[in-house]
C-alpha cells in the first residue's frame, strides 16, 4: 500500500466533510426584504364594489378572536385560527374582513420593534413612532381583490390618526403576490437582509437598496 496514498485520502475525507456542512441542513441562508411608507401618505386603492359586503373586525386580544369562533366565523382552516391566536402580544392589533360569516384576510401590526416577528430586520424608528406590519394572510377564495392592499393602507391611516409617522413591513424574495401587494399600498424597498445559520449559530447581514442618487 502507497504510504503517501493515505494522507491524500484523509485530506479527501476531509475536504468531502467540509462540502456536506456547507450544504442543507446544516447552512441555511434566508433573504428577507424591507420596505417603508409614511402613515400618512395618501392610499391610492379604489375599494371594489364587492368590499361593501366585507366586514372589518380589529382584535386586540386572542379572547376577542375565540368569541368571534364562538359566534360562528369560519376561519377557513384551523391553522389560520392558531396563527391568529399565537401572534398576540402587548400592543398588536389584527384587521380582519369577514364575508358572511368567513374570514376574508387578516393584518397583524404592532408598534413594538421588539416583536419576534421582526427581530434583527428593523432598527428602532428614530423618533419611536413607527409601526410593523405582518405577518398578513388571505383567503385564497378572495385573492385578486387587492383586499391585502387596501388593509395595508387603512392600518396606515389609522395608524397616522393615533400619531405614528412610519409604517414597516417586509416578505421573503420568493413571494412576488406579496410584493405586489405591498407596493400597489404605496411601500418602497429600501433594504434586504440576509440571515446566515450554521447549526445554532446565526450571522445577519444587511444591504441598502439603491437610490436615485446612486
């Protein structure tokens, strides 16, 4: 046997170790891009004739969204309901629309940065007055009615009523209906962040979009 041989192979081993741990499951990269919009800039959706039959509920508390089961609303998959109910915390508020009696899309916002759904993504609004929106959820018997649009824009406006100047949301680059969605409520990129994971730990990196002066 080849002394040398077996140094070559070791290394070969090793080299072959090293390329499985740069690959799933073991690094795993996710994208997650930014957008913003003042609260009170105008909205720019027509409501369709079919939003006259929708009814806006805003919840503050998972109690209210139990009631609301209670009562007889069809949250369309019991999945919706746990999501709903998992995402309370102090402060969020949803917008639900509900179509006789069935759950048309929800909102989820909240004014604390802090919130799980948005960690490491947003640095603190420097006046303190911003606001976060998502995650958001339609029903896909409603889609193509730019309902999800539209409740972006009224999260806004009341958001601006009760005095916050900036409103945050993002999504994931794999998700073109939900940019369409945030950038017909009048969103603009501004930022994307990548998250890199390796086993347990994780490393974040941000990159401003461009703007015209660039």
């Amino acid at each position: 046997m080849n002394a040398a041989a077996s140094p070559r192979r070791r290394l070969a081993r090793i080299a072959s170790a090293g390329r499985l741990l740069l690959h799933e499951p073991w690094l795993q990269k996710s994208g997650f891009v930014l957008f913003r919009r003042p609260c009170a800039q105008p909205g720019t959706i027509t409501p369709l004739p079919a939003y006259a039959q929708y009814e806006l509920e805003i919840a503050e508390s998972a109690g209210q969204v139990e009631t609301w089961r209670n009562d007889g609303r069809d949250f369309v998959d019991g999945r919706v309901y746990v999501d709903i109910r998992q995402n309370f915390a102090p402060g969020v508020r949803f917008y639900c629309w509900f179509h006789a009696g069935t759950l048309v899309h929800w909102s989820r916002m909240t004014t604390d940065v802090r919130d799980a759904n948005f960690k490491n993504l947003f640095a603190p609004d420097a006046e303190g007055r911003g606001v976060y929106l998502g995650p958001c959820y339609t029903n896909p018997a409603y889609r193509g009615q730019h309902i999800y649009g539209f409740t972006l824009e009224k999260i806004c406006e009341d958001s601006a009523a009760a005095g916050a100047t900036e409103a945050y949301i993002y999504t994931r680059p794999e998700n073109p209906k939900s940019f369409s969605g945030i950038t017909r409520a009048g969103f603009e990129h501004f930022a994307t962040v990548t998250q890199r994971r390796f086993l347990i730990w994780s490393s974040w990196s941000r990159t401003d979009a461009p703007t015209d002066n660039t």
